[in-house]
C-alpha cells in the first residue's frame, strides 16, 4: 500500500486525467483505462498537451468559461446554447480525434463535451 505523500507526487493519467495512477517496477500504471507509462512520458505529455481557449489562454482543470459563439445543440430540446454562457469547473479530457477536448456541465443543458475553440477562459 502506497503513503498518502507517495500517491500524491504521482502524476494522473496522460490518456484518462485519472488520477488513481499506482508504480508497478519502473511503471506508472492507471488501473481505471490500464495505460501504462514512464514518468518522463508523462512529463513530456504534460509539456506538449496544453490546451488553449479561442483567445490562447491556457486552460486548465476548474477553470471558468464562457461560451464564445452560439451553437445548436444536437439533441436538445432547448436548442441553442446562447454565447456568454458561464461554465465552472470545467475538466480537461484531451482531444479524442474529434476536436472535443473539454468536459463540463452547462447549465440548462447537463453534461456534455466543449472544443476549446469555442470557449474563453474567465479572467
């Protein structure tokens, strides 16, 4: 079993943002998705993985947003999300290949995933 500090100085998940990453031998390992990486990877993931909102602030888990550009919301029975719309606490999730790289809860709309293309971080 790991200390409190030792689990604490590990760094979350390059692939998941988990945070629940463990050290097997030479390995970090994330038991929630099952990458396994180095901890320079992981340093070198973290330097190239920023993610920027559509002004180039640099965003980060927690963050407050706002929406930059109305868009309509598939699914949706209200339809549109209105630009100016404040997003607290946001998460970082990485770009799944569709461009969707933020995950947050809108209010009057739930959960969904953002671009970063289409927020600015709140000063």
């Amino acid at each position: 079993m790991t200390s409190a500090s030792t689990a604490d100085t590990l760094p979350a998940c390059p692939e998941c943002r988990e945070e629940y990453t463990y050290e097997q031998g030479a390995l970090l390992v994330c038991p929630m998705c099952g990458h396994e990486w180095t901890a320079g990877e992981a340093d070198d993931a973290a330097a190239s993985a920023q993610v920027t909102d559509a002004v180039g602030n640099v965003l980060a888990d927690g963050d407050t947003v706002t929406i930059v550009k109305s868009l309509k919301v598939k699914g949706s029975g209200s339809g549109t999300l209105k630009i100016g719309t404040k997003v607290r606490g946001i998460r970082l999730t990485g770009d799944a290949g569709d461009g969707h790289d933020i995950d947050a809860t809108v209010p009057g709309f739930g959960r969904m995933k953002l671009k970063s293309s289409i927020v600015k971080k709140v000063l």
